[in-house]
C-alpha cells in the first residue's frame, strides 16, 4: 500500500484541523441528485460526511464509508446533532475503500467525491460501478487534470486527476447510459480560508436495467 493515502496521512489530515460542520454537500451532488427519488445510496469516502447528511435529510438511506476513524466520529456527531429521525438513516463504516468491496448491484445511487485510494483507482471505481443496482446512478467526481492547483496538497498528486470521459470509456455501453460526462469550474474555500478554484470531473451514469441491457 502506498503511503501517500493510507490511514496514517488521512488521519493527521482531519486531526489537523477543526471539525467543519457548517460545511455544504458537494455542489455537484446537489445538482445531480436533486431530481433522484431517494432510495438507498454509498456515499464512498465520504470524510466529515457533509454529502451523506445531505442526503440522509433529503430521504436517503445512506452507507458512509471513510478510512478516517477521527472524520466519520465527526460526522456522526454532527448527524446526532441534527436529530435521531436524521442520524439513524446513516450507516457509517470505517473502511479502507482500497481493499473494502460494497455488496454488487445493492445501492440506487453509489456517489464518490475526490477519492484518493492507496491503490488502484481503476479497480475502486469498477467495483463502485458494480454496486450500483439495476435503475441506480453512478456518480464519480474528481479533479480534472487542467485543474489550477489547489491550496490543499493532496490534490497536487498526479494520480488523482482524470477526466469524466475516461471513466465514461471504461464502462460498458451496453450496461450503462451516459447521462454527465463534463468538466465544470467553480470557486471554493479552502481549508486556510482563501478562496480556489476548482475544476471537477463530472461522471454521472445510469446502470440499464436487465430488460434495456439485452436489447
């Protein structure tokens, strides 16, 4: 395993700041969810869990998976702060989402934000991908390799950068539907308080169900 992501650096990351519980759902979540009939969703490397709780309050039954022990104690804590009906449509994992596999076609949304696996990302998402049940979305969202470089180092490593059109070639037509394949510029806040901009990756995929698959 490499040492870049492991257990060790991201539990200094999140130890090396205050918990951001004021912190919004990812932008692209919001837009790309906001028209989904809830239902069960894997919110993958889901850090201080700001997308799971988003969803969770928006009638989602949610499994948060992060390898940070100190991030998901944060987000739990943040749930139970908004009320028991909230906080009990969360399921949170602590899982190294390197070696950890979800249940195949389980999930009606399987959504990752800025995963940086130790190992290959290649083989997280195809087995992201097959989690996702028949009807259900796909959505990967990352840093696109243009992307000015950001104030948080992370996302200077070469290998976390993709384009949403490589992921969207690796998954098989017959089975999946592209419905989002872009790259989108906003502006964000860092960790230090100065405004970034951020250029993402934008994956969104619908799974065919078996009727539609064999046509």
């Amino acid at each position: 395993m490499s040492e870049e992501f492991s257990k060790a650096y991201w539990e200094e990351r999140y130890g090396g700041h205050a918990a951001a519980h004021g912190r919004r759902p990812n932008p692209q979540l919001v837009t790309e969810t906001g028209d989904l009939p809830p239902g069960t969703a894997l919110d993958a490397g889901c850090g201080e869990g700001a997308d799971a709780i988003w969803l969770a309050a928006h009638g989602w039954r949610v499994t948060a998976v992060d390898i940070a022990a100190t991030a998901l104690g944060r987000a739990r804590e943040h749930a139970e702060t908004l009320g028991a009906d909230l906080a009990k449509r969360i399921d949170w994992v602590e899982a190294d989402l390197t070696e950890w596999t979800p249940a195949e076609e389980h999930f009606d949304l399987v959504s990752t934000h800025y995963a940086h696996p130790a190992g290959s990302r290649e083989a997280l998402f195809r087995r992201l991908a097959a989690a996702v049940a028949p009807g259900g979305t796909l959505l990967i969202v990352g840093h696109h390799p243009s992307a000015p470089q950001p104030a948080v180092s992370h996302a200077s490593a070469p290998r976390v950068h993709f384009t949403a059109e490589e992921i969207a070639a690796s998954l098989d037509p017959g089975r999946w539907e592209i419905v989002v394949a872009e790259t989108r510029t906003r502006s964000a806040t860092a960790h230090d308080g100065h405004q970034i901009t951020v250029r993402d990756a934008v994956l969104r995929a619908c799974r065919r169900s078996a009727t539609e698959s064999t046509l």
